[in-house]
C-alpha cells in the first residue's frame, strides 16, 4: 500500500466478551513453528490494566485462539514492579524472546488519569520458548521517567514497542509530564545496543506530540506509527524515513490499543507493512478483537 493511500480496518472477535474478565492492551503478534502467539494485560479487578498481570494466548491460524495462561505475575515485595505489570511488547532476538511491560509499585493510584499517579517504569523478561517460562533480566527497570520533571515523560514511561533498525534496538514508547493528565501524552524514542539495553533517549524527544498508545513497525526503508484519538497527532497514520521525524501521511480512526502481526520478525532492513494484527474493543470488560488492514508495504 502506498501510505497516502486511505486506511481501512476490519473487525472480529479473537478471544470474545467475558463478564468478569479484562483482556486488553495486547503486544504485536508473532509466529513460531506455524504458531502464532500474542500477550496481553488480563485482570478480573476491572476494566483498567492497573491490577493486571500479563497472560498469553496462542492461534493456528491468527483467527482462533486459546488462552495459555499466566505469562507473567506481578513483582515481589518492595520491586518496582510489585502492584502490576501489563500493557506488553514482544522482541524476538538472539534466539531468545524479550516481553518488556509497564510496571507500578506499592503504593499505587491512578489518579482517575490525573496529575498526581504513581510514575511507572519499564521492565523486561526473557525466554527461551514463546510459553515461557519467563525471568526477569534485572531487578531494576530498562527505562524509567526523566528526573527533570519539565520533560515530556517525567510522570510516565509506558506502552513501549520494538524496532530493530541499524543494528541497534529501538524502543518507542508513550510518555507524560509530571502534573498533566493523559491527554499530554507524548511519544519518545530510546535506542540501546542490545535488547536489555542500556536504553538511551534520544535528544529529540519527543518524536510525535499526542497519540496514548504506541504502534510502530518498519514500512520500507523507514518506520510507520499509528495514532489514537489524542493530542494534535490524533487519528493519523505517519511515517518517518529516518525513524525519528515523522510526519502526517493519512487521516483515519485505528484500532484501540493495535499490536500489528510483525510480519518482519524483528529482523533489521527492509520492512514489510502490517495487514492484520489484535486489539481491544472498550467495554465494561474490554477483550480481543482481530483487525485486518491495508497498510502492506509495497
């Protein structure tokens, strides 16, 4: 697709409405052995991801899926991670698979989305399967909020998503100021030379000025994002050919929280586009839902 062409989505359920239980947020979709697998913020406190831990599922095909179970629990007392982790993002690399996820410690509020909530962080956790099991890479997170609380993440860092581009590993992610709602979401960009990092961010942050979820994917020689219904960037597919600046190319309403089928496995050089992937559907308890898209590279 050429990206100034219209975007289209479509929609299913992958794993349906249920009373009582959230699936939300759910990383980008990836296939193993003919398999595809997908991780997600699965909790049955509410509708939020703020009590969540994160689960996996898996398809034959990307159509039908089955819960597995618990990925990953919450961390152990007094970590940065003890009240939840969730929102996750998928790596494959050096023959083993990375799950990075948010992370909120004891105490914790949201703040109904306000000014005064708990900073959160950034953790990994690596596998030798897609079924885990998985362990933590460090008792302390990769990416944690700027010290100078003038900056655009030094409340939040969140919501991350991988780009394997130059050799190195570059992880987008959505921040938000100290004293500011959600509505100041911002994305930025930290680049390490491996995927447990050390992550550095780049003096250009932030990249993009709204958008509260992060989706990026290689699409040609550069990098393509799509941006939710917040900040001057909402409703808007863009494209960056250097990885950094990035510009309006199409207008439209993307999927809820997107984790696109990563069609180019995490491999560096010419990126192939997405055409489906999972995302959320709101509720009173928000689920999966497959889409399906236009936005192939050409």
């Amino acid at each position: 697709m050429n990206l100034t062409d219209k975007p289209v989505f479509s929609y299913k359920d992958a794993i349906g409405y249920e009373p009582g239980v959230t699936r939300r947020d759910p990383s980008p979709v990836i296939r193993v052995d003919d398999v595809y697998y997908v991780w997600y913020s699965r909790t049955t406190v509410g509708p939020d991801g703020y009590s969540a831990s994160i689960w996996t599922a898996s398809s034959p095909d990307g159509h039908v899926w089955t819960e597995q179970g618990e990925a990953l629990p919450a961390g152990c007392r007094g970590a940065f991670d003890e009240h939840a982790v969730f929102t996750p993002t998928i790596l494959v690399a050096e023959g083993r698979y990375y799950l990075f996820y948010t992370a909120v410690p004891e105490p914790f509020t949201n703040d109904d989305g306000g000014p005064d909530a708990t900073p959160t962080a950034i953790g990994v956790a690596v596998a030798a399967s897609p079924l885990g099991p998985w362990v933590r890479c460090s008792d302390q997170p990769v990416l944690v909020p700027s010290t100078d609380p003038s900056r655009f993440d030094s409340m939040r860092v969140d919501d991350t998503c991988l780009v394997v581009r130059d050799g190195q590993y570059w992880m987008y992610y959505k921040g938000r100021p100290c004293g500011l709602s959600a509505t100041h979401t911002r994305m930025g960009l930290a680049i390490a030379p491996t995927p447990t990092g050390p992550y550095v961010k780049r003096p250009e942050n932030a990249l993009v000025d709204g958008g509260h979820e992060v989706c990026c994917w290689p699409h040609g020689s550069g990098v393509a994002a799509l941006f939710c219904s917040v900040g001057p960037a909402s409703n808007t597919l863009q494209y960056s050919e250097d990885g950094i600046h990035f510009h309006v190319v199409a207008d439209c309403v993307p999927p809820s929280v997107p984790g696109p089928f990563r069609a180019d496995h995490f491999q560096d050089g010419m990126g192939p586009g997405i055409t489906w992937g999972i995302s959320m559907k709101h509720s009173d308890w928000p689920h999966l839902v497959r889409f399906d898209c236009n936005l192939a590279a050409e």
